[in-house]
C-alpha cells in the first residue's frame, strides 16, 4: 500500500470520527465551540512556549560555535603570525 493512500485513509478516518464527534455531542454547538476555542488557545500558549524554548536553545547553541570558531581562528592566526616571523628572521 503506498504512503500516499496510507495518508488519505488517516485523513479520511480523522475527519469521520470529527464529524461523528460533533453530532453525538452531549452538549449544545455554542458549548462545544467555546470548549474547542479554549482548549485551543492552551494548545497555541504551550506551542509558543515550546518554540520559544527552542529558539533560545538554538540561540545559545550557536553563540557557543561562534565563540568556538572566533577562539579557534585568533589561534591560527596568532601560530601563522609566529610562523612568519620565524621565516622573515631566517
């Protein structure tokens, strides 16, 4: 069975068992929306804050590389300085 119908099928089962939820609802649709929209907006708040903890992850991942780069950079170049200074007095 190839990935593409593996997906419509999940699509398709996803979407039914949505539809079948919001018609066997024990509540009024006024209820039911103002329950999606807050649940929702928890979901979109812990969703930030994943992204934000990610983002300053990666943040300091990379300041790190780049103090590593620049240190590793002023050695070579302060060993080429020497290397060149011994070759001028030879």
């Amino acid at each position: 069975m190839s990935t593409g119908k593996v997906l419509l099928g999940v699509l398709a089962g996803a979407a039914t068992g949505a539809l079948l939820g919001v018609l066997f609802a024990p509540h009024k649709g006024s209820v039911t929306r103002k329950k999606i929209s807050r649940t929702t907006g928890s979901y979109a708040d812990g969703v930030k804050e994943k992204i934000n903890e990610l983002l300053d992850d990666i943040t300091e991942k990379f300041e790190k590389v780049k103090e590593d780069v620049t240190e590793f950079a002023d050695q070579k170049m302060h060993k080429n300085g020497e290397v060149k200074k011994e070759v001028k007095t030879t």
